[in-house]
C-alpha cells in the first residue's frame, strides 16, 4: 500500500487483514514528488516481481486546490 503516511498506512492494512485476512504491505510514496515515485519504484522492484492490482485512490488537482480533508 502506497502512502505518504506511515501510521495512516497501518491502520488501513490492520483494517484491510480484519476485513479479507490478507495482508498488504507498506511502501513510501508521495505522487507530489517524482524524487519519491522512483524511490518507491525501486523499493518495489527490490520486493517484487511483478505487480498485479493497482488503485489509485487519490485526488486530481485542478485550478482549485485540492484539500487533502476534501479528496
């Protein structure tokens, strides 16, 4: 699970393993910061093999700005 936020993060894979018994695993990401997506590409790549679901839950900036409470 990619996120910028660590603790964030547990609590939704500590949610995630209650609701389906699996378990995801963390991976530092912030998509603001290309310097951060390579990182976690690495990081990914050193772990995996190959990626087979991908969700991006996210929200679109436009010209307003987006409020992280809000997306």
């Amino acid at each position: 699970m990619g996120s910028r936020n660590p603790q964030r993060a547990a609590q939704a894979i500590d949610e995630l393993e209650k609701e389906t018994g699996r378990r995801a695993e963390f991976l530092q990401l912030d998509l603001a910061s290309l310097k951060s997506v390579k990182a976690a590409a690495i990081d990914f790549k050193n772990r995996e093999s190959k990626l087979n679901v991908l969700f991006n839950s996210g929200c679109a900036l436009s010209e307003r700005a987006c409020v992280p409470s809000s997306c």
